[in-house]
RNA sequence: GGCCCCGUGGUGUAGCGGUCUAACAUGCCACCCUGUCACGGUGGAGAUCGAGGGUUCGAAUCCCUUCGGGGUCGCCA
C-alpha cells in the first residue's frame, strides 16, 4: 500500500502516530525556510509540515511541488502549536511534521481552480471532467448520491424487495419519447431500442410471481434536455403485487423520509406528504408540480367578468376560456418596470399580457383613488373590488390577471389552455422575486388521480398520460366511452419543491381491460398483437394486480444536495445537444462498420430536406 | 423546431465604434521570506477579443452567417 491513513481521517487522537500519505497538493505556502503543504486525498486535507532543519531532502521535493501534484508523504501527526489550530477543517487540531516527502507525479497547471468553488465556464468543466470530479462539491455530490442509493438498497432489501436485472437491448416504444436505436448485426435492418424505462419488464416480473422487485435502472429518451433532463438517466425502478394506490405512497414516504434523515438531518421535511389531486393542483396552483413551500394561489375569476366592458376580460369569459390571477400580498408597492418583466414572463408561455390591479385601501373602502390599474376605465371600481374580494386582497396587495380565449387548440397563445401555465410561471417568478421558498424545506407532496388520457391535436387522438398499462379509477369507468378526457386514473406523481420526482400507478392485469384502452388509444387489434402480444398473453396467465413508482434517482439526488441542475449529480453528464465533451460522443463510424450491419448513411442535405 | 442569454490572457470578469500598442483580480514563472492555512513581499511572462463574412477612414465593440455552451416553450407514453 501507498498510504497507511487517509489524511481527511487524522484527528487529534492520531497525535504521536508514525504516518504515511498519499494525495494532490490543495494548496501550499512556502515561507522560504518552513513548507506548507494542504495535502488533499478522497476523505479531505490535511496540512503537511516540512521543516528544512528536520528533513532536508523532503524539503526540496516539496519546493518543486506545485498544485495538483501527486505526493507520497512520510511523517509523524502531532497537535498543532498552541494559536496555530484551524477549526475551520476537521483536521485542524493537527498537523503531519514530513520526514519524507516524494513526488509520484507532477502536474500541469489545470485549466481550472481545483481548490475553490468559483463559477466556470461549463464547456471547461465537461471537458475536463475528472478534475471538476476533483473538486469538493462535485466530490461530495458523487458521494451522496452512492448513499443514498446503497440506503434505497438497503431499506428495500429489509422489505423483502429482489432486485432484478432487464434488458438493456429492448424492443422499440411505440409511443412516448423517442428511442435510442441499435442496430442488429445478426439481424440486418431490425432494431433494439434501449428502454425508455423497464415498464413492460417489470410487470411481467409480477406475472412471474416475484411480487416485490426493483432495480437502479437506466434509462434512454432521445427528446431535447432541459437541467432536469439527459438523454441517459437513472431511476428506482419498483412494481409490487397485490397492492394499492396507499400502500405505495406509505412505502415511498417511509423512504423519502428515511433518505431525508440519513443524508440531510438539518433539512425540514414536513410529514406525513400531502396528497392532492392532480384537479386540485391544477385549479390551485396551475401545475402538475407545484411547489408548495409557498401560496400565491390561483384564483378563477372567470364568472365574475362575464358583464364587463373590458373586451379582453369579457370575451376570454364569452368564448368558454378563462381568466385567472394571483394575488400578490404588498406587490402594490412593483414598479412598472418590475410588472413588466412580470408581463414578460407569462407572454413567454402564451399569455397575450397580464391586467394588474393595485389596491391601496381595504376592499370595504375602495374608491377610484385606491385603484390602480391600467384597466380600472374598463372594468369599474365595482368590478375591482369583487375580483379583490374572490383572491381575498387587502389595502397594498396587487392583483395580476391573465386571460385566455376559449375555442381553439389549447397550446395556442392567447388560448385558455396558456392561462394555467402562464400563471405557473408568474407564481414561480414571483416566489423567486419575493423569495417566498424556504431553502432548507423539501416539501414533498404526492398528486393523485392524474387523467387517463389526453387529447394529441396534431395526430387527433386520444395519448397515455402516463402510459398505457394505467389502470382507470373505478368511479370513472362509465365515463371512458363518452367523455374520455375527464376519465381518471390510478395513476400519481411524487413531487417536490416544484420538481417531479416520480411517476407510478396501479396497473391493468387483465386482459381485456387492457384491449379497451389499447382501443381507446386507437392500436388497432393487428398492432395490439404485433406490439403488446406478449404482456396480453402474460394477463391471461394468472397476473395479479400489481402496481409500481419509478422516482429519479439524478432528480432525488440532486434534491436532497439542492442542486438545481441533475448534471451536477452524474459523474460523467452530457450537453444540452447530447454530446459527452470529454469523449466527444457521438462519433462517425468507419464505412466498414456501417457495412457490417448493412447501413447505408443519407447525404446531410437529403436528411435535412425531409 | 421557436424564443432568449453567453463566448475577451490559464481561470473569472471589465471594456460595447477611434483614447485598446485591450484593463482588473486570481493563477502561472523568478527571487525574498521558519508558523502559515485564500500566507506575505518584489519583479515578470501571458489574450488580437469562438470562427467566417460584411458595414466603416477605423470593429473586441455595429450587422449577417456559422460553431459551441446554457435557459426556456414545444417535446419528454
């Protein structure tokens, strides 16, 4: 062995023990005579004495030592003079006095500061990213991550849970994100695909009887990324047999709880979780993910505005859309500018503008003299005070309003189907501007009763919410024949802080459940058998109910580290355009290669004219 | 695919039409320094401003294109 002791491990009660070392040069301070040396290793520093007059020979090594270096140091630990002690680093009481010190390696100076947390360039971090690795915050993200999946092992290992491994090399999704595609060399011209997710697996898992499986799965999605989103991710991914809807959520609130105390103690996590429905989310708060650490809720002012003047308001209403706003407490004080970086906000999301109402007296006594707005002409004192009234304003709140047209396709700007989102987005904003979130609370929350299907305008027909295996909510089975889309599901989210954490549901185990959703969704009986043959097969062969969740594990991590962005929790992360910059992944192929599998490439332009 | 932001010595920033023969901090190099811990002191090297084109007497600064990175909407069963 290199080393006898880690130098993050010395404490005091090491004093008078004869060491060896081994690690980079953090830092080092050279006072011409005397040699400091933070010597950094995976479990953290330790500071490194070489004195000329004790060790000449390792003084002159640790004189051609620079940062980064890697060193092997011989010493002895003992306690720092009396005034010297730092009780800024858990090693500070003590210090390793060097008989020996040889340098294993040089090393260049890296093109970014190891040593402190500053703000690079994040093209540099990827590229080089063994030394943004080396860096304490990158180091200690890595590390949690390892706990908190060897504690989601664990603790489902004590429940009786089997982990079991799927295939990798898969049959392509029909429907959902875009697959990955490998092509078979044995099989020329037919596919894999890598999973999107182990769902058909799993359930077939339950038909084989296992009833409690689970497994640290990866997953594959070729849709654009976002901070929260890579195109290989990894999730827990869990099916139980014989269960409900509760007995999952107790189960994953037990972990979720059970993570939050093994890995982040000083974080407020409020308990027993919430769970709302997914109607109620979005009627109060605009989102499938809300962050509740907040209020700001929505407010339907849709009824109110039906005998206005004021067009905007008033045809939004006529037309079946909706008008909605948030009142914001003591937001009569926003400047113009400040409301107009609001109004941007939510024209980002479709909303054709925001209408604000300032109130600088109590709803009882308003006049037009404790209105501000640049609508109150339009909609009257009388009008200003019940909105004020429904959103529950008083003298110095303001009131933001957005509107949205009924009767054309819900992603339209200007549609009311912009109107929640936009409001999403003003309500996050303002949280923001008016720091509202608590950043040491993780407010978890489950959402419940998602809707089975939605309509898709461009294909025109019926899409899975969540996926098509979704079993339908018993009170709503006469509904899916005449009004599919208020059908709900078995089917919920966990979020938390505005993040969705993870997505489950009881299943369909029948066989004939199951072809009436494929029905639904318009799969054909021919496609039903070509693509799904198998898992309709497996429900006749005695499947029991089962039900399963699949949190992220990126998305979990990088929660309990509060980091905002999932790159910073993968150890080897790729670009917004799914290139690994360190290994310049994706590459062309040799022709030979391409030839092999009998693959013949598109010129670029023919590929782009499509 | 749409919209938005960014790209200046190794790193982080400033400069936003002539005063830029590009500034500051830090890092780096050399010398001095025996108790520092973001050690200190003195001196020095180091970027033609992502790339290409254009406007102009003159461009890091304005315009267009392009590449790369990021945010967001669509998308993500």
């Amino acid at each position: 062995m290199y080393k006898t002791h880690y130098c993050g491990d010395l404490r005091a009660s090491d004093a008078g023990t004869d060491v060896v070392l081994a690690g980079w040069v953090h830092r080092r301070r050279d006072h011409g005579g005397l040699i400091f040396i933070d010597l950094r290793d995976s479990r953290g520093i330790v500071q490194v004495v070489v004195n000329p007059e004790d060790a000449p020979e390792a003084h002159a090594a640790a004189s051609d030592a620079r940062g980064e270096y890697v060193l092997r140091i011989a010493g002895r630990v003992e306690p720092r003079r009396q005034g010297t002690e730092n009780d800024r680093i858990p090693t500070g009481a003590i210090e390793v006095r060097a008989t020996g010190v040889e340098i294993l390696n040089p090393a260049k100076t890296p093109p970014f500061y190891i040593n402190e947390d500053a703000d690079i360039d994040e093209q540099l971090r990827l590229k080089y990213r063994y030394l943004d690795l080396r860096r304490e915050r990158l180091h200690n993200n890595i590390v949690m991550r390892h706990r908190i999946v060897a504690e989601i092992r664990r603790y489902l290992t004590d429940r009786g849970f089997i982990e079991i491994e799927t295939p990798v090399l898969a049959n392509p999704t029909p429907e959902g994100a875009r697959d990955y595609i490998v092509p078979s060399r044995v099989h020329p011209g037919e596919f894999y695909a890598l999973p999107q997710s182990p769902q058909q697996f799993k359930q077939l898992l339950m038909v084989a009887g296992f009833e409690r499986y689970f497994q640290i799965a990866r997953c594959y999605r070729d849709e654009d990324l976002r901070a929260d989103r890579q195109p290989e991710f990894t999730q827990l991914d869990l099916e139980m047999s014989f269960v409900e809807q509760s007995d999952i959520w107790d189960l994953f609130e037990e972990l979720y709880l059970h993570l939050a105390r093994t890995v982040r103690p000083d974080l407020n996590v409020p308990s027993p979780f919430p769970r709302i429905t997914y109607a109620d989310a979005m009627r109060r708060f605009g989102s499938d993910k809300p962050d509740l650490r907040y209020g700001l809720e929505l407010n339907d002012f849709t009824d109110l505005v039906r005998e206005t003047e004021f067009a905007v308001f008033r045809g939004a209403a006529d037309s079946g859309g909706a008008v909605e706003g948030i009142c914001v407490p003591g937001g009569a004080e926003f400047s113009r500018k400040e409301i107009d970086a609001l109004t941007e906000t939510v024209k980002q999301l479709g909303a054709r503008g925001l209408v604000s109402i300032a109130y600088t007296a109590g709803m009882e006594a308003l006049t037009e003299e404790s209105v501000r707005s640049p609508v109150l002409k339009f909609i009257g004192v009388d009008l200003a005070r019940r909105l004020g009234e429904r959103a529950g304003a008083n003298s110095g709140d303001l009131l933001l309003i957005v509107a949205g047209a009924g009767g054309m396709p819900a992603k339209e700007p200007g549609s009311a189907g912009r109107v929640k989102p936009s409001l999403d987005a003003l309500r996050r904003a303002l949280a923001q501007k008016l720091d509202l979130a608590d950043r040491n609370t993780l407010q978890f929350a489950f959402v419940v009763d998602a809707p089975l299907v939605e309509w898709n305008d461009e294909e025109d027909r019926w899409d899975a919410v969540h996926h098509l295996f979704t079993s339908v909510h018993s009170d709503d089975l006469h509904l899916l024949d005449t009004d599919p889309g208020s059908v709900r599901s078995n089917a919920y989210d966990l979020v938390c802080n505005g993040w969705e954490l993870s997505s489950g549901s009881i299943r369909i185990h029948r066989r004939e459940e199951q072809v009436r959703i494929f029905e639904l969704l318009g799969i054909i009986p021919e496609q039903q058998q070509e693509r799904f043959g198998h898992m309709l097969e497996a429900f006749e062969y005695g499947a029991p109910p089962h039900g399963g969740f699949a949190p992220g594990i990126d998305r979990t991590v990088a929660i309990f580290a509060q980091e905002t962005d999932i790159r910073e929790m993968i150890a080897f992360p790729k670009t917004k355009s799914a290139s690994d910059l360190m290994t310049n992944a994706p590459t062309p192929v040799d022709p030979s290669v391409l030839d092999v599998l009998g693959l013949q490439l598109k010129p670029r332009t023919a590929r782009d004219g499509q």
